[in-house]
C-alpha cells in the first residue's frame, strides 16, 4: 500500500491500520499541548484513557490519539474515573480534588478538612462515599528509634477518611495508631534521615466485601483494614507479611486493589538494579494466607518505574497499565495476561511526559460531534474536483471557537479553518479532493475547538480522509466495485459503487438472517450505520439486479 | 540599666502595626554583580548620607548575605559606623553627624548590654570602634580641637587645630592613659603641598584609623602625614614611623609608596594592611597594599597591590578588613562598586553595589547573628526526592523574648523549596512554633539542589532574619554540557575564553571548583607551527559553579589559532562526567587589542550586567562612547558625552562579551573596558 507521507507524522492510519507507529501531531506543531507517541499492535477497547501529564489533563481516544485537553498552570495529578461515574482530578493549585461530568464540567471540589488531601488516591463509591487520604506530618526523635537517628526528625504519616455523601465522617484512621515507623522498607526510606515519608500509601480502596485495602509504597506492603473497627485484618509484603506460597518480593507497589473476590492486581515498581517493574495478579486464600502468584507482566521493553504506577483491568481480560516516570517516556499500555501489546503510548523526544496513574472510561463526551468521522472519495484521473460535507454539532453549555482546521495529508482541502459555534449549532465543512494522480491518498482532518482562545482548554476532532483515483477502465471498475471501509469497523462502514447504477445492499448474520436492506442509486459511496447490531461478523451482498453483477462482503463489527 | 532596644522596638510595633515599614520603604536594591564563591558570612554595613546628598532615605545599618538578602535592616535618625564584633557581641557607634557617640554592645537579643564614651567633656569621639586588648582594657580614638597660634608657621594667630587623643580604659572604664597627639607631632610634619597651615582651621594630622595591634602598642594613621605610625603605649614613644616626611623605613619593591591612606590593620601573618587611597599618586588611583615590616632592617616590603578592575579613585574614605578564611574585603568610599571582597591572591570573590545612601565608614563581614528567634536547625536536608511528592519538614521556630514574636514571611532563592504557614505566625513567649518547610524541586536541573531560606520577622522600624540552609536530590542521569566562547575567526587579542556549563560542575573527586583549583583544569593553547603552546591565564569561577572565565596574563597574539581544552575530570553533582570538549578560535588583528587593565579612571558597573551598564568618568571633558561586540561589529554610539556618567542599554544584544570603547574627542585617546551581559 502507498503511504501518502510519512507515517511517523500524524495518527492518519490508525484507524484502519495496525502494527504501526505514529505521533499524535506533526513535531514542532505551535500547539502547546504535549505530543504523543503511539504504537497500535492489535485491536483497541472502546475506550478512552484519562491521563494527568503534570500540567496537562489529557483524554485520548482508543487510538492513543488525544481528544481533550486542560491545563492546570500550577500542575494536576491522578486524573480518574470512579465507580460512581464520576471523573476526579487533583489540582495541585487548589490542593483539592476536582470533581467532574463526563462533559468535564467541573461540579464540585473535594477538600480534606483543615488541609490538603493527598493526591495519590480517591475513591467515590456508587452510593457517594469518598475514600480518601492525608498526610500527617510530626517531629519525631528519631535517635531514640534507630541509631544514628534525627532528633528532630520530620515524619510524614498518614490519615484515612470515609465520608458518606453529605460528607459525614463514617471512618477514620491513622497510621500513627496502627504502623511503626520501623515498618519502613530500609531499601526505601533512610530512617536517619531529617525527612521521613515511612509508609506513601497511594491507594486506598474499598474491598469486595467491604472492607479496606490500603497500599504503601514505602512499606512495600498490602494491608487490609476492617472497616467498622480500623484493625488491620491482614498485611500482605513488607516486614510484618503475613501471607505464605508464592514468594512475596514486591517492593516499592502501587494501586493494589482487588478484580474478584479473590484476586488481587497490583503494580511492583520493585527495587532499582533488580527485575523490572511489572504488574502481578495474585490468588489470594484471605482464611488461610495462602497466595499465589497467577501473571507477572513486565513491559516488553522491561521498563523500571522506580516511582509511580497504576493498573487496571479492562473489557476482555485486557489490562491497563500506567508506566509513571520512567527514563524511556512510556506513559501507558493495553495489554493482556499473556503479555501482549495492544497499545503503547508514550512522549515524543525532547518532551519526556509521565503520568501518575491513568485511567480508563467507555463514556466520551459528546462536546462537538463530527459526523461522519470518515470521507471516502473515488475519482478517476479525468475527474473534478470533488467535494464532500462534514457536520460539526456543538453540544457544549459553551460557544466554541473552531481555531483551527488542518488537513494533514496531500489533495485534500477543507474550506474554512475558523468558526464560532454557538450552543446547538451546526456547522458544515466542506473538504475537497482534487485528484493529483493514480493511487490511494490518505489524510486526517484535524480540527480544534476552544471555549475562548486565552483559555488553554483544547477539544480536538479528527476526520479520516481516503481516496482512491483510478484510471477508468471497466476491469478497474470491476476490482472496485463494492470495497468496504473501514473494515473492522466500529459501526459505520462505506461500501464503493463507483459506477452510476443503482444497487441492493442486504446485510445478513453469519446464520443468513436478514439485518438491514438498502436501496442506494449508485454513484460513488453507500454508507451504512451498523451501529444497532451487537458486535460480530456479518455478510453485505452487494447486488446489481440490471446487470445480474453480485458481491458478497464480509465485515467484521467491533464495538 | 540595661537598655532593652528590642523591648522598646516592640513596643513601638504596637503603636504602627498596620504602617509600611521602614525596610518595606528604604532597603536598598543591591546588586551583586560578580560573585565566585566569597566566604561564608554576612557582611554588616551602617551607610551614611553625606553632606551634600540629597536622598530622603536615613541612615541606616543592615547586614546582608552573600546574595544580597538582608537578614537585618534597621534605619536610624543618627550616623552608625564603627561596626565590630568581638565574641558574642556586636558593637558599634553612633551619634550625631558631627557630635560627640557613643560606641554601644549589643547582644544577640539585640539588647544594649553597654556604652562607652571617651573620658573628659572636651574631645569627641568619632569614626572608632571598639578594640579590647588581652587583658580587657580598650582603646578609643577622640578628636581634639584646640585654638593655636601657628604664626610661628606663617599661619592664623588663633587657629583651630584638629588634634586627637588616643585614650585607654580598663575593665571598669577607668581611664588609664591618654595618648595626646599634640605632644608627638609637628605641625609640619605634614604634607604642606596640600594641606594649608595657614589657613584658620587646620587639619593637620587626620587621623582615620586606630588599631590595637598587641597589649603594648597601637597603630595610627594619618591621613595629612601620608604616614602610619607605632605607638608603645607604656612609654607614649613611636615604636616606628612608616611613610610621610618622617618615614623610617626603606620601602622593597615599591616606588610609589602610599598616601592619604585609611584603615590600617595589623594581618594574621604579621603583615599590615591598609587602603592607599592615592591621592598623591599620577593619576591619582587607590589600591590595597600589604607590606611587610622588618622592624630590625627597618624595611617595607609590598607584599601586594590590588587594584580594582577597572580601576578605581576613592579620594576620602574607605577602607580594607581581613575576613576569618584569609579573604580581603575593601569599600570603595563614595565610588562604585561600593566592596570588592578579594581572595587572597587577588581574583574578586564578589562585588557590590547598592544607591545611595552608601557611604559606609566601616563594613564588616562576620557570621554573627542574633537569637531573638531561632530556628531549630541550621540545615535541612531533604535527601532524595521521588521525582513527584513534595516533601515537608516541621522547622520550629524559638522565641528568646518575653512577648509574642511575629514571623512576617520568608524568602528562598528558587521555586524549589517553599514554607507553608498562614503569616504572620506568632511565636509564643520563650516558646515554639512550627512552620513547615517544603521541597518540590520539579523544575530543578537534576543533581544537587540547594537553597537558603531566610525567615522574615518585618517590624515596622526592624527587619531581622534567620537564614537556614536547605538541600536536597534530584534524580541526574544528564551529563553536564558546555559551551565555549569565542569560537570563531577574527576573535579580537584582548578576548577573555567564557566556559558555560548547562549545570554546576565540580572535581570528579566530589571537591568544588574554588579560585585557586579552577587555574589548574584548563588548557589554552596557542597553535603555533603545527605545535601547542600553552598560554598562561587566570582563571574564575562563579558561586553557582556554572561559569568559567580564563583571563589571559597577556594579550593574546594577533591572527592566531587557539584551543580551548576542557579535559576528563570534571562532573555534575550527581557525579555524570563531563566529556572531554575543546574549540578552536582565531584572533584577528590588533584593532581593539588595548588592554583594559590599563583603563584609566573610569567606572563601570554593574559587571557582568542583564542589560543596562552604568559608566562614570573621572574628568568631565567630551567623549564618544561605543560599544562593540567580539568581533568587531560596532552596535551603540554616544556621541560628546559631557556629563560625568552615561547609561548603556545592551538589554537587546544576546549575553556574551562587549568592548567598551571610551575615546576622548580631544586628545582621541582611547580606552576599552570589558563589560560582560549575562542573563
């Protein structure tokens, strides 16, 4: 196939295409937004990745291929979705945690009383209880602990709060109660140190039965708490370890929380000049203190993350793994339990990003959409120019600026590059081909959308263009006749009729049940929405009745 | 009774506790413009207006560190001067500007524990400072004025004469001795070329400077006798008598000798030290001079003679101090830049200035601090940092005194550590107080970092400070990068070789680059016939360990390749080495190759500047000014300047070297200054 540029350039080819490699905008782009690196092995999750890349707040789309950015002038961490729906972020501005619609409207703050929480964890449950932490700081004659000790030592411990959603307190805990500071991890935490952060918890979770389970970097340890009484019901790692089979050797973990009743994922950044960092998922006998150890997941390139990291489990036994800071700039990846790569996203040299953890949401948000999300145009040699419409739907609270509409790509055009979209408006923009020679062409429409322009707020939406010219010729004709786009596709797919007769398009289960028919005059492109049907593979018979001219497709849906 | 300033300070925050305060209204802006790592210390200063000064700020005494932030800061409706500490105590004198003072002690809760005054109603003692022998006893310098008849002279039948009395205490302030001046000097003694006996007052012998130098003898100088004499004080006799009309010594390696002198002070090695301020000398210009004195041979050898670069006039005042690591710290008087503290063998360690009022009689530099509060540590070391959490430290704060103390605010250098406390924070009496100190070095270079940070309590007549010193890691897989300058053709002969590391660097063996060990990393080489020859430079280096500057001894030789060699050794501070790295450069011919070690009385400060440059001439006759960049490109011209200073705004050209040339529109004598931009 004939790339029209370089490939490495723009994200034009995702979404047809996998196996490739590209950035998410062309390099030495004037926006100031960050640039990512993707590489697509193997089919993609519907979703979207939330992501905090210090300043910037970032959704991408389930390509890697970002649609929503913020940024926050003094920085913003842990950017996540919660079991309550809800979106969170903390802003280190603010020093409290951003509550927000899947629109990104921001409806509430979540403060720690008389402080700052801390910004590694937040839960918010379904029926609005919040999980969160703080950090406890006090000066601790630390010579009469250890030798060598600070005497005035500063050690940080840390607080627990569950409020219900009036936002009552319904629990509390304190590390001072419950951990020594000798339970620090000593490859971690110097304990003659003037500055002491013994236990870093950074998650804090509610179990499957309702308990508590508590993550502590500095302590390399697991901890389960009763939720009605604050005992510690259990310590998993560390030097208090309570679990036997399976060698427990995680060090320096993260965002430990249970995916079944009895199986527990974590992330173990582990120790510098040991393996590398990696997720690990563990059957646990919660009566008798058994584990054992079912998947450890290094990535391919055996990435070490000495900080940060996060884990999730996704649709399909697909996991999402966040890389934190690590010297190759690899933000996140989709994998699986054997260890394959779906997606790696990453920085771009020069711009080394990390994200504390990241996140995932099957919502998008429906701020502007952009219908279709494909142009496909065929023209022969001998042709004009050809034109073709797409919609753009304001269904923000907000009149937005389109500030920029950029075809990445050659032969193609778009007709305006600003705009103002009130509320409910629609605009049409028109993209032309002109056909330069035979081949296929390729481009992205990429269009940016910003509530005002001093605001540093960017809603990015792409547009995939193809084309294909052809010398005509009716064998040509004949090879064309009925080529489906994209195929995976994800709910609409175009089929070609490049000649002017009218044609019957039947879509039918792999059983032969008749799903869809369509009437389409001939002429260029039969576009068709199979969004209604449940992911799988379906037949299209393409049929000429005039000239007895038949084609059987094959699509394959995803969702 | 003991005094208790700080309670009447206190008192007075009651009465003005929503006004501007005195340091928010009158500190100074300094500047710092070179600084290559001076010793550790405050240096204390009590400027003074003179005369003819028309600023509305007051007098005032403030002691600053080596970044120019203040950790104390009090104005006052009298001159301060004579700044000392010895032990615990800060002393100094103060008084009415031509009245009698009083020289008081200070303790570190600032309050006045003593005050001494000279014996007798008839002298005044001005300009001293307190200097206590080993056994306690103290002498004190009053001036004496006296009617005359000096027709005997060709003068006044009853003229004024400024004499003065040398007058020694013992523990309890019993005057012991006095030491009259009248009785050891005559009236011609003194240099008579320019001072006029005749005249109804005469001045004949200003004495500026009294030094105890052991528990028998003291040194004097005298302005007007260009002379420093000894003085036994067991049997009032001169020990000896060096320069003026009664010197007794040959001087070794020096032909000029000194005069209008200040300040002399007996070194730790022996030597004596003083400001000749050269008024006498053609062109008159002021330098430090040690000598060393044979009292057997009777011999004065120039041990050395600073010059400031450029160089400098100061026609009265100033004065030169020994700092406890061997540095020399000198005070240009009225001039810019207002000290140049040196290292021993000469380089500038730093220079400052700061407007007027600046006339400081003594500066001082000393790591005397009060107690009024204090912190609980002087260091805080953060350790590593995780590369994403902030990290706290719970620094108490101690108040000494009786009453509430209030800590206003804080400074630090950098966006790397900060404090967290809702100010003002109210000490408790005698008791503790958090505030919490935090490191969050995201936008730090990698490697070491470091701070200092000051802890503010702003009063509205006192501002006093605590400094803590705070450090932490950054995770550093870098390697330090740097770029050389010039490195192009037709570089002109008078070029100095600019090193500029992207990060501080040091010795592999952990050891910091400091003025003597930086002369030895370096090679320039002149390429001469396919070989190398080595060119002999001095060498500095900046406080932040990230500029280097080879000053070549002589100028270098016209249309000529040379290397600039920065071989292996060298690492960040978190120990990733810098490679091996060298350039070439060419000279060009020897159109600006005028060394500006030879400039004449000219100033320019600051130097290196951020864009505008100040430059003061001594004689006000037209002048074109231009300035050129290294390679010759002419970039600003001032035609006729007639006024004695200008105002140069390089803030448009890219750091990096500039010539100033400086031609006199009559003569079209030319002199090049150097001036250095840096941002």
């Amino acid at each position: 196939m004939f790339f029209p540029h370089d490939i490495r350039s723009s994200g034009i080819l995702s979404l047809v295409l996998t196996g490739i490699l590209y950035w998410t905008s062309f390099t030495g782009s004037a926006q100031p937004y960050p640039h990512l690196r993707v590489t697509i092995s193997g089919p993609l999750p519907e979703v979207n990745y939330l992501l905090a890349t210090e300043g910037w707040l970032t959704v991408t789309g389930p390509d890697g291929d970002p649609c929503y950015f913020r940024f926050f002038p003094k920085g913003v961490r842990t950017f996540m979705r919660h079991p309550s729906g809800d979106l969170t972020c903390y802003d280190v501005g603010v020093g409290a945690f951003l509550v927000m619609d899947p629109e990104y409207r921001i409806h509430d703050t979540l403060r720690w009383p008389g402080g700052n929480p801390d910004f590694h964890s937040l839960q918010i449950l379904p029926d609005g209880r919040v999980l969160m932490m703080a950090e406890d700081t006090r000066r601790v004659d630390m010579s009469a602990v250890v030798e060598g000790g600070d005497p005035q030592a500063t050690v940080q411990g840390l607080l627990l709060r569950v409020q219900d959603a009036s936002g009552n307190p319904v629990f509390s805990w304190s590390s001072w109660d419950h951990f020594s500071v000798t339970d620090a991890d000593t490859a971690l935490v110097d304990l003659t140190a003037a500055v002491i952060d013994y236990v870093h918890a950074n998650r804090f979770v509610i179990t499957p039965d309702g308990n508590y389970l508590l993550t502590s970097r500095n302590m390399s340890e697991i901890t389960k708490i009763d939720a009605s009484t604050g005992e510690i019901i259990w310590r998993m790692g560390g030097k208090h370890n309570q679990f036997t089979g399976d060698t427990i050797d995680f060090r320096a973990i993260h965002d430990a929380h249970f995916i079944g009743k009895d199986t527990l994922i974590l992330f173990d950044n582990g120790l510098p000049g040991t393996d590398p960092s990696s997720i690990k998922i563990y059957r646990v006998n919660q009566t008798e203190h058994r584990v054992r150890l079912l998947h450890s997941l290094p990535h391919p390139q055996g990435l070490f993350t000495p900080v940060m990291g996060s884990v999730a489990r996704m649709q399909k036994g697909r996991l999402l793994a966040g890389w934190g800071k690590n010297s190759e700039g690899i933000l996140f990846s989709v994998m699986d339990t054997t260890g394959s790569l779906y997606l790696d996203v990453g920085s771009v040299p020069g711009e080394a990003l990390w994200t504390y953890q990241v996140s995932c949401t099957t919502e998008q948000d429906s701020l502007v959409i952009v219908d279709p999300d494909t142009l496909v145009f065929v023209s022969s040699t001998d042709s004009d120019t050809l034109f073709q419409v797409v919609s753009l739907w304001n269904l923000s609270e907000d009149t937005l600026l389109m500030t920029s509409a950029k075809v990445e790509g050659k032969g193609f055009r778009v007709n305006a590059t600003e705009a103002t979209l009130f509320p409910g408006d629609t605009l049409f923009l028109q993209v032309s081909f002109i056909p330069p020679t035979t081949g296929t062409f390729m481009a992205v429409l990429r269009l940016t959308f910003q509530p005002r322009r001093e605001d540093q707020i960017y809603i990015l939406r792409k547009v995939l263009l193809q084309a294909e010219v052809v010398t005509r010729s009716p064998a040509v004709e004949t090879a064309l006749y009925g080529r489906l786009y994209p195929n995976p596709c994800h709910g609409r797919c175009s089929i070609l009729l490049p000649d002017e007769r009218p044609a019957e398009l039947r879509v039918t289960t792999l059983e032969g049940r008749m799903v869809m028919l369509r009437h389409h005059p001939g002429g260029s492109l039969a576009r068709l929405d199979l969004s209604f049907l449940n992911p799988g593979i379906y037949f299209i018979f393409v049929e000429d009745k005039r000239h007895h001219k038949r084609k059987t497709l094959k699509v394959v849906l995803q969702k | 009774m003991k005094k208790a300033l700080f309670v009447l300070l206190s008192l007075i925050v009651l009465l003005h506790a929503n006004a501007q305060t005195d340091y928010d209204r009158y500190f100074p802006e300094i500047t710092i413009s070179q600084s290559n790592g001076p010793a550790p210390g405050y240096y204390m200063l009590t400027p003074i207006k003179l005369p003819w000064d028309t600023v509305q700020t007051p007098d005032f005494m403030m002691f600053v560190d080596n970044y120019g932030e203040p950790v104390y800061f009090h104005a006052a409706d009298t001159q301060m001067a004579g700044i000392q500490v010895v032990g615990d105590y800060l002393y100094y004198s103060m008084g009415p500007r031509f009245g009698d003072s009083a020289i008081y002690k200070v303790d570190t809760m600032l309050n006045i524990v003593d005050t001494f005054h000279v014996a007798g109603d008839h002298p005044m003692m001005r300009l001293t400072f307190y200097q206590p022998d080993s056994k306690g006893h103290y002498l004190l310098l009053a001036l004496d004025f006296h009617k005359e008849d000096l027709t005997a002279y060709g003068g006044k039948p009853d003229a004024v004469v400024k004499d003065f009395v040398v007058q020694e205490f013992d523990q309890n302030k019993n005057l012991v001795s006095s030491w009259w001046s009248k009785d050891h000097f005559n009236i011609l003694d003194c240099d008579t070329s320019t001072i006029d006996i005749t005249s109804s007052y005469v001045d004949y012998l200003h004495a500026n400077a009294l030094f105890v130098d052991s528990d028998t003898t003291f040194l004097v100088s005298l302005r007007h006798l260009n002379e420093i004499c000894r003085v036994d004080r067991r049997t009032g006799e001169f020990v000896w008598r060096f320069g003026g009309k009664r010197n007794q010594f040959t001087f070794v390696n020096d032909t000029v000798g000194f005069n209008h002198q200040h300040s002399v002070r007996r070194l730790r090695n022996g030597d004596i030290v003083f400001l000749d301020n050269g008024n006498l000398h053609d062109p008159p210009v002021t330098s430090i001079v040690e000598y060393k004195l044979d009292e057997k041979n009777m011999t004065a050898t120039l041990v050395r003679r600073i010059y400031h670069s450029p160089h400098l006039f100061v026609p009265f005042l100033g004065g030169v101090e020994e700092l406890e690591n061997g540095n020399i710290l000198a005070y240009w008087g009225d001039k810019y830049p207002k000290l140049t503290e040196y290292f021993p063998n000469g380089e500038v360690a730093l220079e400052m200035s700061y407007p007027k009022p600046n006339l400081s009689l003594r500066i001082i530099k000393t790591e005397w601090t009060h107690k009024v509060f204090v912190p609980s540590r002087d260091t805080i070391d953060f350790g590593k940092w995780d590369g994403y959490t902030e990290s706290r430290y719970l620094l108490a704060l101690h108040n000494n005194t009786d009453s509430i103390f209030k800590i206003t605010g804080y400074a630090t250098r950098t966006d790397y550590f900060s404090v967290e406390a809702d100010f003002p924070v109210e000490l408790p009496p005698h008791g503790d107080k958090d505030i919490t100190v935090v490191y969050d070095p995201a936008t730090a270079p990698g490697g070491y970092v470091s701070d200092v940070l000051t802890v503010q309590a702003d009063y509205p007549h006192l501002y006093l400070a605590k400094q803590v010193f705070l450090e932490g890691r950054k995770e550093d897989l870098e390697p330090p990068r740097v770029t050389i300058t010039p490195d192009t053709a037709n570089v002109p002969p008078d070029a100095v070789v600019i090193l500029a590391f992207s990060e501080p660097v040091r010795l592999t063996s952990g050891r910091e680059l400091d003025y003597l060990n930086v002369d030895t990393l370096f090679r320039l080489v002149a390429m001469v016939g396919g070989t190398e020859e080595e060119v002999p430079f001095n060498a500095t280096v900046t406080t932040d360990k990230m500029t280097v500057v080879l000053v070549p001894d002589d100028s270098l030789a016209a249309e000529t390749t040379f290397r600039v060699i920065v071989p292996e050794g060298l690492v960040d501070y978190a120990g990733n080495a810098l490679p091996d790295t060298s350039v070439s450069f060419s000279t060009g011919s020897e159109i600006l190759g005028v060394r500006t070690r030879d400039e004449g009385n000219y100033t320019l400060w600051p130097n290196p500047a951020s864009g505008i440059l100040h430059l003061s001439f001594g004689e006000v006759t037209p002048k074109r000014i231009s300035v050129y960049d290294l390679r010759g490109t002419l970039l600003l011209r001032k035609e006729k300047v007639r006024s004695p200073a200008c105002t140069l705004d390089l803030s448009a050209f890219p750091q990096g070297l500039y010539l100033i040339v400086i031609e006199e529109t009559a003569t079209k004598e030319r002199r090049v200054l150097k001036a250095v931009i840096r941002r």
